[in-house]
C-alpha cells in the first residue's frame, strides 16, 4: 500500500511537472513588458525595468543608463540583440523569441577586492542554480561560463566603471540561449554551444526563468563576502578535480583544477605537485580532452 502511494505520488510530480512545462511554452511566446513587470521586483532589483524588442546590447544600454544615474537595481531587458557582446571582444547572438539577453546595475556598498571578484560569477552561480530547479545539471566553466553535458549555454559580462578608487557601478549581463533557435552555429563558436530546451523535455518559460535568475542574484547579493557563496561558487564549478589546459595571451598550461581560491582564482595542482593560482582577465580553461572531442564534433 506504501509503495502505490508512492507511485501514486511520483506519477502526479510527473503529471505536474509535465502541465508546467506545457503551460510554460505557451507562455514562452508572451516575453513581454508588461508580464514581466508584474513578477519584478524580486529581492528588491529588477525595477526599474527597461524592456526593448530590439536593442544593440543590453549592457551598452545599461551603462548608458548608469552614466545618466540609474539606480541600482535597474534591469535591462531584450527580446533580440543586434550587437550583443562577450568577453575578449566577441560578438554574442540573440535572435528573437529564442534566448534571455539581461543586464542589471548594481551599485553595491563596502566594495572590497573579494567582493568585486565573486560579483563576476555571481550572474554564472545564479543561472546554474535556476537550470538545476528546472532539473537541468549545469556547471560554471570558469570565469563565467554556464555549460550542459552538451555545451555552453549561458555567458556572463560583468563591466564597471571607476572613479578615482571608487567603484561607481557594475553592470551584471547575462546572456542565455533558450531555444535551439538560439544555438550559434558551430563555426561562430570556438566552444560547443547548447540551449536549456535542449536539455530538457518541452518548452521553457522564459519570463519564469528570468525572474528566477534575478531573484537568486538578488539573494546572494547580500552574502557577496561570505563562506557560503564561495562553497557555492566551488560546488557549482566545472572540471574540478579534472586535468585542464589554461591558456592564456602569453601562456598555457595544464594541470589538475583543485578548486578556487577567495578571490575567485584558479588553484591548479601541477604535475610536479606543487599547487598554484592562476586568474586573468584573458584566461580560458577547458578540459585536456576537449580539443580532441571538438575536433571530432566539428
Ligand atoms: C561571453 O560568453 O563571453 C559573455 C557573453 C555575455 C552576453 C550578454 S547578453 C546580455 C549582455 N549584453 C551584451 O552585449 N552582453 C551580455
């Protein structure tokens, strides 16, 4: 009798789960303003909220809007990028109906080193976290990459402006690719690239999921400078425990990713056992094995 009440009940999380994933597609074609203004503000940011159809970059947007004093909180919105942006001056595809394109200003008090280091991976750690609700496993790829067992899904650009020692404000932008619409073709990428929907059975919300990646941020904004974000940081991290190549624009090296350090660096066991610590701005990691499984994809 125990063992049909639990069947019972597994069936109807299915059933539940299966209802929302239906629900949710019809409502991935309604990502518009006035539905996401009724969900925000969440954790007290996302408001206010600049949505656009179509817009160049959403991070150029926002710190156009910062520069004229946008307060902190301000989230920035795009159906479809034109000029999206990545790191090392990358372009980033959002093609219309198919992805999350969303940059947020923040103005965070007691900046200290360690807090402007995490408040890159923060938007990495929020997005990993929300695809695991979803029942999605993802990963952070070092700095600020989300991938799947199929590939990078997500992308993270945090950029801030300074003003003597003072740090004015940070733009947090995230870019996520939804549907396989949004998968950038194979040539444009020098990482394979994958989307949420392929993850996972059905049609994702993306106004759901946006609003949930604002209010994990929103949350762990407060506890910047704690333990528990950093034992998150390291749970959520890609490869760990795994051989890695780092490269970098003077350097390249391969060793054994332990973890990271309170700064958000890399600390790397070399063959010889001795451990160092590695971060820059123009690092990339990937597992030793990739460029063979790449080569073969591509
Ligand atoms: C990367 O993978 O190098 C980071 C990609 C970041 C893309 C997002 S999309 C929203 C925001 N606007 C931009 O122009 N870039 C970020």
């Amino acid at each position: 009798m125990i063992g049909g009440l639990f069947t019972f009940c597994d069936r109807t999380a299915d059933i539940v789960r299966w209802h929302k994933l239906c629900m949710d597609g019809y409502n991935s074609n309604m990502f518009n303003k006035k539905r996401l203004k009724s969900r925000l503000p969440v954790e007290a940011i996302g408001e206010p909220l600049y949505f656009y159809k179509t817009v160049p970059s959403t991070n150029d947007r926002a710190q156009a809007l910062a520069q004229e004093g946008a307060a902190h909180g301000t989230l920035v919105v795009a159906d479809e990028q034109t000029a999206g942006r990545g790191r090392f001056q990358r372009s980033w595809s959002t093609p219309p109906r198919s992805a999350l394109a969303l940059s947020l200003i923040l103005r965070p008090e007691d900046i200290t080193q360690v807090v402007l280091a995490r408040m890159n991976m923060l938007g990495a750690l929020a997005v990993v976290e929300s695809l695991g609700a979803l029942g999605l496993e993802a990963r952070i790829k070092w700095p600020n990459d989300v991938i799947v067992s199929d590939g990078k899904v997500a992308g993270v650009l945090t950029e801030g402006s300074w003003m003597g020692e003072d740090l004015e404000y940070t733009v947090l932008g995230i870019g996520l690719n939804v549907s396989p619409k949004s998968v950038p073709d194979r040539r444009e990428v020098d990482y394979p690239a994958a989307c949420v929907e392929g993850g996972l059975e059905g049609k994702i919300s993306r106004i759901g999921l946006l609003v949930d990646i604002i209010e994990r941020i929103g949350s762990w904004l407060h506890m910047l400078d704690s333990e528990q974000i950093h034992s998150a940081f390291e749970g959520a991290l890609a490869f760990r425990g795994q051989p890695v190549k780092i490269s970098g624009s003077d350097m390249e090296l391969t060793g054994v990713l332990q973890g990271l350090t309170h700064n958000c660096r890399l600390r790397i066991a070399l063959a010889a056992g001795e451990v160092i610590i590695l971060g820059g701005e123009d690092m990339q990691i990937r597992p030793v094995d990739m460029d063979r499984d790449w080569a073969t994809l591509n």
